[in-house]
C-alpha cells in the first residue's frame, strides 16, 4: 500500500521539462475556478481541432453507441465532449494540487448511508465508476466523508508519478498502481473502500469481450475477481458536473454479483457504466479507442 510519496526525483537535466509542466500545471491549479473553466473551455477547442485521430476515435465511439442521435446531435456532442474535456483537464490539477473549498460547499451526494452501512458491517466495497472528467475532483469530495483508496495507472516520468501521487495522497488514504493487486485485496479484505475504473481496454490483462451499448468490448474482469476473493460488495459511483455545483452519487450492491460467470458479471458492470453515461454523455472519455479489440481481431477504427 501506497500511503506516503515516493521520494521526489532529482532536478537532473534530463528531468527539467517534466518539472516545468508539473510547475505550470500545480500553478494553473490555483487559478479562480471561473477563470479556469473558461480556459478549460478553450483547451478543449484547440484539442478538438489539434488532435484529429483523438477526435475521430470520438466520432466513431458516438456513432457506435448512439446511433440513434442524428449526425448534427452527434457533432454538437463530440464539440461538447472536448469542451468538457478541457474543463476536465483543470478539474484534475485543482483536485491533486489546488483547493475545492467552492466545490464543496455546492455539493450534493446521494447514497452516502449505502456506504456507511457496509462500513458499519465491515464490508470492503469497491466503488465502480467510468473515465469521466469528473472522477477525481468528485473522488476528492467523496474523500471527506469517506477514507477513499485508489487504483492507478503508473506514470513513466518518476516525476510525473512523485507529483500526481503526493497530490492525490492529500486525501486519498492510499492509491494502489497497478501492479498492486495484492495489496488491493488486503484493503478490501480489511474493510476499505477502493475506487475502481473497469471501463477501458487494459491490454496484456485478464479480459472477456462484454458488451457495452451492445457492442463487444474487451473489458478487464478484475472487478469480478476481486469480488469473488475478497467478499467486498461492488457499488456503482456516478459523478458529474451540473453547471458549477457536483453531483455524487452512490447507488446500491450490484446483486447477485459476484457469480460463477465471468462474462456475466462483466456485463453486469459495463451496464452499469453505460447507464452512467447516458445521464452525462459529454463528461464521459470518448477519446479512448474502447472498441478497438474485437472477437473477430477487427479493430472498429479501421
């Protein structure tokens, strides 16, 4: 478990362009939040329009998973999905390094006595939840009414990983990479609560194609082996932003789960995530190539 920093690199040359990123990110994570939204809005034109392969795997998962929205509806939402990707960008450095004193006092959260009740019975529950923009500042707002812990993906720059851990660790109670499964299940096992997102294509893992808006998705099955070694409850956490205020909420166990099944439970999970998107569809990361692996070994971006 993950519960101090690494030690903080060395201001090695070969460092010195991560450093300065991380400082122009921990500065602009001060910034007013109106002041940072509109700025986020404005990363978002310029990605929109500077990152063409991101934007077309965007394209091409709404024209999958919405077909029913016509083209014009589609395109305003790929427009609005990068704006709120921009804002989201801000959202992430005001949680690791910033303050959400005004987030906070605007927050509304829905099914926290869920939690408090499988904590009362000493119940380890892993909170599954979707790549949303909103994940960690909401995460961070959870974390006062709640000891959170959280599963990451390592970041390769030692500087990058020593920054956003010493950020996260301000109120997390501790983050597990993903090279620490054992260590999640000794956090499950002994009652914690583990945030968890299941949703994208983790390649070289365990994998069973589910689908996901009816479409195949390899979709990694750690949720249901956790849940089947540790007896955790898996509680689905939906998040997002409405207007300037945020919206938490904690829905109930999923039941039955886990099963003998492993693709049954995946499917499970990637129906919850789906029902979370349709409520906010441009806050969710479309950016990610999620339909890329395909039972036949057609990648649907071709």
């Amino acid at each position: 478990m993950t519960s101090t920093p690494p030690v903080r690199p060395s201001f090695a040359p070969r460092h010195w362009p991560v450093w300065l990123g991380v400082g122009q990110c921990m500065a602009l994570a001060r910034l007013p939040w109106g002041l940072q939204r509109t700025l986020g809005a404005a990363v978002g034109w310029l990605a929109l329009r500077l990152l063409p392969d991101r934007r077309e795997a965007a394209r091409t998962n709404l024209a999958l998973c919405l077909p029913e929205l016509d083209d014009a509806a589609r395109e305003a939402l790929l427009r609005a999905n990068f704006r709120d990707v921009g804002i989201g960008l801000f959202e992430f450095a005001r949680a690791w390094w910033g303050e959400v004193a005004p987030m906070r006092a605007s927050a509304r959260i829905e099914g926290l006595e869920i939690l408090q009740r499988l904590q009362a019975e000493g119940r380890g529950v892993l909170l599954v939840s979707g790549h949303f923009m909103t994940l960690e500042l909401c995460g961070r707002l959870l974390c006062d009414h709640v000891p959170l812990a959280g599963m990451y993906r390592r970041h390769r720059s030692p500087v990058m990983e020593w920054a956003v851990l010493r950020g996260r660790l301000r109120y997390a109670s501790a983050m597990f990479g993903n090279g620490d499964t054992r260590a999640a299940i000794r956090h499950l096992k002994r009652g914690g609560v583990l945030w968890y997102a299941p949703d994208q294509d983790m390649r070289g893992k365990d994998t069973v194609f589910a689908p996901f808006f009816g479409i195949p998705a390899a979709t990694i099955t750690a949720t249901h082996q956790f849940a089947r070694m540790t007896g955790c409850a898996v509680v689905p956490f939906f998040h997002r932003r409405e207007g300037a205020r945020y919206v938490l909420q904690v829905g109930q166990p999923l039941s039955p789960f886990p099963t003998d099944d492993a693709v049954a439970d995946s499917t499970a999970v990637n129906a919850a995530i789906e029902a979370m998107v349709r409520q906010a569809p441009s806050q969710y990361l479309w950016l990610h190539r999620r339909f890329k692996r395909q039972p036949d070994g057609r990648s649907r971006y071709d």
